[in-house]
C-alpha cells in the first residue's frame, strides 16, 4: 500500500509540476534550476539501478522497480525548463544547439522517455537479465543526449 501511494503521488507531481512549469519560471536561472534539479534527482535513483545492473550492489528486485518507477516519473520533466532564454546565464552545461536544433533535442528526450518506461516494466518483473538489458538501452540515450547537447 506504501508503495502504491509514493507511485501515485510522484505521478501527480510530475503531472502538476511539468505542465505549468513554463509559466511558472520568472527568470532564466529558475528554468536552468529546476531542470538541472529535475535530472539530479531522475540521476540518482538510474544510479541506484545501474550499481544493481552492473553488479556494483546486490540485486533487490523491489528496490530495482521503486527507482525505476522514480526515473520514469522523473523523466518527463526537466524539459518544461529548456525554454527560450535559457541557453546562457545561470550555471547552465545546456549546449545552444538544443534550440538550434529543437525537434532533434525533443526526439532524443522522447527516446530518453521511452526508455525509462521500458526500464519501469523490465524492473517489475524482477528479473535482473531484462534489467540489465533496459538499464543499458536508457543509459545509451541519456549518453546520446549528453554528447549532443550538453557541454562536459
């Protein structure tokens, strides 16, 4: 019962908090924040899965599904921050090219997207095979993102 409702509440905040988040950024630096801050979490949790994945912790199959679940709600939303205006100030690794090239940025985010949800459904079954098959599938596509559009 726990469980279900830490899922359903961070499924009502993902949806509460990416849909208006555009309106609600009064500055650059609040929309560089909020992704940067968005991605930090969605990062720990995938890291949490990838020790399980890669052998680097011990393989707990309910662990496994709540960060997967976590990284899936995570995922839609650090978008809603790469509005226009944020490519410059703040503390921000967002490369230019992401608004030069927008509909490639979106179809790698919307990859990045399917991949977590596919990682969710592999960590249900509590098998680490498909785990590990899924983990590497979404680690490839946050990769594919970095190296395209974000400065190291």
């Amino acid at each position: 019962m726990q469980r279900s409702a830490l899922l359903a509440t961070t499924a009502v905040l993902a949806a509460a908090t990416a849909l208006p988040a555009m309106a609600q950024f009064q500055r650059p630096e609040d929309a560089i924040k909020y992704r940067q801050s968005a991605f930090f979490v969605m990062g720990q949790h995938f890291g949490r899965i990838g020790a399980m994945a890669n052998n680097r912790a011990p393989f707990d199959a309910q662990a496994a599904a709540q960060n997967a679940e976590i990284v899936q709600a995570m995922s839609r939303l650090p978008f809603a921050g790469f509005v226009d205006g944020t490519d410059r100030g703040g503390n921000t690794n967002a490369l230019p090219r992401i608004w030069a090239e927008r509909a490639r940025f979106d179809a790698a985010a919307a990859r990045m997207q399917e991949d977590a949800a596919r990682l969710a459904v592999a960590a249900r079954t509590g098998d680490v095979a498909q785990l590990r098959t899924a983990f590497g599938a979404a680690a490839q596509s946050c990769k594919a993102c970095h190296d395209n559009f974000r400065r190291e």
